[in-house]
C-alpha cells in the first residue's frame, strides 16, 4: 500500500517504521537523562550561594525541557501509529472498492455503445 502524490510517497509500513523510531529514541533520550547528582555537587559550601542558585534554576529548566522532548517524541509516535492504521484502513477501502468495481462491471466495446 502505497500512494504518490507530487514527488511524495506513503506506505502504512514507512509510517509504522517511522513511529518505532521515535519512539525507540524517546526511550533512549529518557535512559540517558540528565543525573541529579551534578546540580547537588555544585550546592552552598561547595560553590557560592548565587551560583548555586543558577545551577538549581538552570538544572530545573533543562529537567523541564528534557522531560516535554521526550513526551513530544512519545506523543509524536503515537500518533504517527494512529495515522498509519487510519491510511491502511483507508487503502483498504479503497482497495475494496476498486475490486468490487472489476469484479461487478463488464467490457463494452466501444462501437456497442
């Protein structure tokens, strides 16, 4: 099942791939997220309290974006998976229709007309 439209193509098992991948990288972003322990080694006595302060807020900003990427990415293949069973849905029905048309209708020659 494929279909081509000005240079683009589609088929429900690219579609289905592509879901895979990002959701596979959303896995492996989540597996090597950022350690905690960084942020906590730079607290007061060890570094001054203005720059712990910093390190806290920028720790958690990037905790915050790290963890809305790999939602993103979870999000994204999840729908990716939806749209690839609605176009393979889709491509079926079309399918049926085309066979039911060719097994329902008979050659006219045109001079019978």
């Amino acid at each position: 099942m494929t279909s081509h439209a000005s240079g683009f193509s589609a088929s429900a098992k690219s579609i289905d791939g592509s879901s895979h991948l990002l959701l596979e990288m959303a896995g492996l972003l989540y597996q090597g997220r950022p350690d905690g322990e960084l942020s906590v080694t730079a607290r007061v006595p060890r570094s001054h309290q203005e720059v712990s302060e910093e390190i806290y807020s920028f720790a958690h900003f990037t905790n915050d974006q790290f963890l809305d990427t790999v939602s993103l990415l979870a999000a994204l293949s999840t729908k990716l998976k939806t749209n690839s069973v609605a176009y393979a849905e889709t491509e079926a029905g079309v399918q049926g229709s085309l066979n039911d048309i060719l097994a329902d209708s008979h050659f006219v020659r045109p001079e019978d007309r």
